[in-house]
C-alpha cells in the first residue's frame, strides 16, 4: 500500500520535476510538475466555463419564458464568431417593435456572459421552420422539442 503524504504536492509552472500521473485507468504517464500545473488550471478553466454556460443557456430559458406569448422557441448553436441564439417567433412576419426586446437580450448577454460570446437574432415562425434548427448541433433552450425520442 503506498504512503500517503501528509501535505500537499506543490506543482509550480517554474518546477522541472518529473511527475507521474496515475488516474483509475492505471493508465500512467510521466509528465513535468509544470505541465501537470498547467493542466490543473486548465481543468479548473474548462469547469468554470461550464458552469457559466450552463447559467448563459438558463438565461436564456428564462428571458423567452417570460415572453412565451410571442416566442415558440429558442435555440444556441455554434456559428463563425461565436454562439448564435436564434429566437423563433410564434409570426409568421418579422416584429419589429419586438426587436428591441432581442437588441437588450443581446446587451444582457454580452454584459453578464462575457465568456460566452453571442449574437441574438430574430426569426420568423416561417424561417425557423425552413432553417430547420432543430438538429443535433444546436441546443433548443424553450419550447417544446420536435425531436423524437432516440430508440433503446
């Protein structure tokens, strides 16, 4: 049985030291103090981020939830700057008094999630049908799902 340590193991990014790695795979690499370091940050990095995303995408929920009355739902997917929010509108036409509704989302977002880069836009009920968004690269964040449940 091997000896615990009563303290903790500091990694630095200056430290040299050869580590090695052991995770419930039994699966063991040898990598540089420095570079385990790094991976810790990075970890604790991609953790965070989840949690806010996870917090961007509740936001959202909730903002077309309280306007349900003229929004059948709501989709993020990835584009070629960042996040795209598509909200899907119950008209057929595009509402332009509405958008002014989607421009303050858009602030909101940008404001509180700043590590969630995003553009806002408004379809109409007509466009989201022919755009088809609802596929296995987006995430529908309101309404009610056209997906069929998967088999088994």
């Amino acid at each position: 049985m091997a000896k615990t340590a009563s303290r903790p193991i500091h990694l630095t990014f200056r430290s040299v030291e050869q580590v090695v790695v052991e995770p419930d795979d039994n699966d063991r690499f040898v990598t540089t103090a420095a570079e385990a370091a790094r991976a810790c940050q990075q970890a604790q990095a991609t953790k965070e981020f989840q949690e806010k995303f996870k917090l961007f995408l509740g936001h959202i929920h909730e903002w077309c939830k309280s306007r349900g009355d003229n929004i059948e739902s709501g989709y993020v997917d990835v584009g070629d700057g960042g996040l795209r929010v598509n909200i899907c509108m119950k008209a057929d036409d595009f509402d332009f008094e509405f958008d002014d509704q989607i421009t303050e989302l858009d602030i909101e977002l940008a404001r509180e999630f700043p590590e969630c880069v995003a553009e806002v836009t408004q379809l109409p009920r007509h466009v989201c049908r022919q755009l088809d968004l609802d596929t296995e690269f987006s995430l529908q964040v309101y309404g009610d799902s056209g997906r069929t449940p998967e088999a088994g």
